[in-house]
C-alpha cells in the first residue's frame, strides 16, 4: 500500500516545531512567487514589468497540541514565539526555515476537547541583515585614475 509506505507523501513529513518546541499541523496555506513593478506608459497598450527578486514567503499554520502534557508544551511555545528575533521553523512540507512569528498569536482551548489546544499564528521569512559595502570614493578613483575619464 503506497498510502502508508515509507516512500510516499506520509513518509516525506517532518515533525513540526518552532525554535525546538514540537506541535501538530492540522492545515497551512502559504503565499509565494516573485516581486514585480508594472511600469504603464502613456500611447503603450502593454506595460513593462520589471522583476525585483522572490517575494517573501508567508505562511499560516493551523496547529495543535495534544496529550497529557499539551499544557508545558503550550507555555514552551508561547515563551519560544515571543523570543525576540528570528528562528527556525520546520514544517512538514517545506522543511527548515529561519524566519519570525508575524502578529498575533490565537490559541483556543475547548471544554469539548479535553487535553489539547489549537494555535493559530503566521510565519514570515527572513534572511541575513546586509548592507551595502563601501567602495573608493568616486573623487579618489577620478585622482588616482589620472584624470583619464
């Protein structure tokens, strides 16, 4: 039965967590593609589009814990999504990705459903902080250039 084997899609998933703390995944949607700016121009019927790079990735997570011990697991979460600055999320599609909780966080406790919570929160990407490297100055290049320009 390909359906629970090892090599299907079952097989292919990851154990969910944010910054180590393990949850389930009841549903996710996620927004991707890339960025552009549509130039218009007067006496053109077509716009020119210019590509800027990847769109950021966002995602939002349906999530529950469940078990005897859903409450140290909740209070773990809750401490690990209001930790300053990004972190490592692994989702059971995507894999490992560095980003931050983006908003607000909802979790629902039900009398119906004993022993369990469900979260609710978005995850947006984030890479490296970079800044642009200062080169020589354009007065020293037209200097030490001889005055060839």
């Amino acid at each position: 039965m390909a359906f629970f084997s090892s090599t299907g899609w079952r097989g292919r998933l990851r154990d969910a967590s944010f910054r180590g703390v393990p949850f389930s995944v009841e549903d996710d949607e996620s927004t991707f593609g890339r960025r552009v700016q549509v130039h218009e121009y007067p006496n053109r019927d077509k716009p020119w589009t210019e590509d800027l790079g990847r769109a950021t990735r966002r995602l939002t997570i349906n999530a529950y814990l469940v078990g005897d011990d859903y409450a140290d697991r909740r209070d773990r979460l809750i401490g690990a999504i209001e930790t300053a600055g990004p972190g490592t999320l692994v989702h059971p599609q995507y894999g490992e990705m560095q980003g931050s909780i983006d908003g607000q966080v909802r979790i629902t406790h039900s009398s119906t459903e004993g022993r369990m919570c469900r979260v609710s929160f978005q995850f947006v990407e984030s890479g490296e902080l970079s800044f642009p490297v200062a080169g020589m100055a354009t007065a020293k290049r037209l200097e030490t250039s001889g005055g060839l320009f």
